[in-house]
C-alpha cells in the first residue's frame, strides 16, 4: 500500500526535479546562444556599413541629463564618408527599439575632410528623454540596418 503512493510521488519528483533541470540547463544554453546569433548579426551588419558608408559605430551615448544623444563612429573609408554627408537621408539615424521612435537630424552636419582611422561622432536631439542608457536602438544607414546597439550611460 505504502509503495503504491510513494512510488508514483517519488517518480513525480524524479521527473520534476529532471525539468527543472534541463530548463535551467539547456535554457540557459539557448540564451547563450542566442546572444551569439545576435552578435554575428552585428558583426554582419557594421560590416556591411563599413563596406558600404565608410564607418564603424563604436557608441552612442546619452548626455545632457537625457537631452542628447552621441552617436560616435569610426572612419575606415574618408571618401564613402564622404557621401554619405552630401545628402541627409543618408545620415546615420537612430530608432528605439522599445517605443519606435525615430530619431533623425533635420539638416545636414558640418563635415570635412577627415582621416580614416579617426573617431567623428554626430550629436542627436532626445526630444522627451525617449532613448534612455541601456536601451537597444537600430541605427539605420541608407537601407542598412544594425538592430540591438545598446545606449551606454
């Protein structure tokens, strides 16, 4: 009588504790994996924008107590640079990910001559603190897109 209630308690136990188990065992594997996905992804992406546009993203930054945003890139190409700043839908722009919002410059940045190897970076209105630090933005570059750009403080 006894082995008939502890025996199907005790392989209810053995199975749940087995769940438990492979959720945090494989779940955890699949997160880890996913985030590899994603960062192959980017890599895909800023290689693309810099073949195509010249730049390499390195940042983008909240400033000015949440007023601003600092998009900061790297030049690899002066000359793909170059055109990208004759023509301001060419301009990077930003898209919070969380709201949609699309963040963009309404005329065109001051550009020059500038070395490849330089760091430039753009300074962007966040009009209603609407991209905070440690969201994920698009940043979009004529019909480039690189997803999931976390916000640093």
């Amino acid at each position: 009588m006894i082995m008939r209630v502890v025996l199907p308690v005790l392989a209810g136990l053995v199975i749940v504790v087995a769940g438990v188990f492979a959720y945090l065992y494989f779940g955890s594997g699949s997160e880890a994996r996913q985030a590899a996905r994603i960062a192959a992804e980017q890599e895909r992406a800023m290689n693309a924008i810099a073949d195509e546009w010249g730049i390499r993203f390195v940042h983008l930054a909240v400033l000015a107590d949440g007023g601003l945003l600092e998009l900061r890139f790297q030049i690899v190409n002066p000359d793909r640079v170059a055109l990208m700043f004759e023509d301001l839908e060419l301009i990077p722009w930003i898209i919070d990910e969380d709201t949609g919002t699309e963040i963009k410059l309404n005329n065109l940045p001051h550009s020059h001559d500038i070395p490849a190897g330089l760091n430039e970076f753009i300074i962007y209105r966040n009009i209603g603190g609407v991209v905070l630090p440690g969201d994920l933005v698009t940043l979009v570059v004529g019909d480039l897109r690189l997803e999931h750009f976390r916000v640093l403080k």
